[in-house]
C-alpha cells in the first residue's frame, strides 16, 4: 500500500498532467506557462518543478499519457481474431486521434518539441509498437502478405494521421466518415494475403 505522502505526491502529479494537457492542447508548446499551469493546478510553481525538470519534461509526461490512452483504447476492442481486431481498433482509433488533444499534443508537436527519432522510439512503447507487434505475428501467420512490417506498421500510422485529421477538417461531418472508413477497409484488404470476399 501506498503512503498518504505517497498517495498526496500520485495526486498533484496527475492534476498537473491533467491541467498541462488541456494549456498544451488550446495554446501549444510555445504559448504554455507553467506559472499559467501551477495555478490552475492550484498548486505552487515549485510543486510543479518537484514532479517534472521543466516544460519539456512536462510535455513528453502528457504525450506519453496520451500514447498510454490511446494504447488502451486499441487495446480495448473484444475480437478473438486477429485480423478483424487490428481492423476494428484502427476505426476506434481514428475518432480518438480526431481529438484536439491527440491531434495537436501527440500529431503535431511531439516530434518537433521531442525531436522526430525520440518520439518515435516513445511510440513504439505503446500504440505504434502495439501495432507493429500484431503486424508481425499477421505476417508469420501468413494472414497478412509479406511486406516489411515497419514499413506496413508506419504506414498505417500515416494513415491513422490523414483520416483523423479529415474527421477534424469535415467537422465531423457522418458521410464523410463513412467514406474514411471505406477507404480504410480498402487500405486493409490490399494487405491481406488471402483476400476476402
């Protein structure tokens, strides 16, 4: 069991986290304080210095708790075969990473504020390398055709990017995303070793 100092630190770590989120989110990298943050923490700018080195620090601890989000919610989907799982988490997916949030803090400004190869490595700890993962054993099961699974793996990620930011420039708009996700069964069948009817 944890200590109430324990418990009280757990708190403030994640209430800080939270408000960083929504100031990265509406202001970006560049136009967060974490003066801005602190007091709508409504803890001291020190606390905040306590739990993370600076603003780079605490951005990197909001895009992994993003990537940890999205990872569960990939996670989530009840489908015992493999193949109609992968499908069905990336049509989940597409609606979480249309998400202000994702679009911005984990899309656009992790890999320039991380660098691009940092946050890579980052992604392949969770959604990316969840991917990836179920990718290799598609291949080996010989349900998918054998192309370079990073190759596969990145660009599906590519696509996750286009068709989320397309549910965000339709506005949400259904026969749009109707189309996206024919598009996307499209994309998916042409990875198929055995093609389905």
């Amino acid at each position: 069991m944890k200590s109430r100092r324990e418990e009280n630190a757990d708190a403030t770590r994640a209430a800080i986290i939270s408000t960083a989120r929504k100031h990265f989110t509406r202001y970006g990298y560049q136009g967060t304080e974490i003066s801005k943050i602190a007091a709508e923490a409504r803890v001291t700018t020190g606390a905040v210095y306590h739990h993370f080195s600076g603003k780079k620090d605490l951005f990197l601890a909001v895009a992994e708790h993003l990537e940890v989000e999205i990872l569960a919610a990939a996670a989530a989907v009840e489908e015992s075969d493999p193949w109609l799982r992968i499908k069905m988490g990336f049509e989940k997916l597409i609606d979480l990473c249309a998400r202000p949030d994702v679009q911005r803090i984990t899309f656009v400004e992790a890999p320039q504020v991380i660098g691009p190869e940092a946050w890579r490595k980052i992604e392949l700890r969770y959604a990316y390398g969840a991917v990836r993962q179920a990718l290799t054993a598609l291949v080996a099961a010989g349900i998918v055709r054998p192309y370079p699974v990073d190759l596969i793996a990145r660009t599906l990620l590519a696509l996750l990017h286009e068709t989320s930011a397309e549910v965000v420039r339709s506005k949400r708009k259904p026969e749009v995303r109707k189309q996206i996700s024919e598009f996307v069964d499209d994309v998916f069948r042409v990875l198929l070793e055995k093609r389905l009817p």
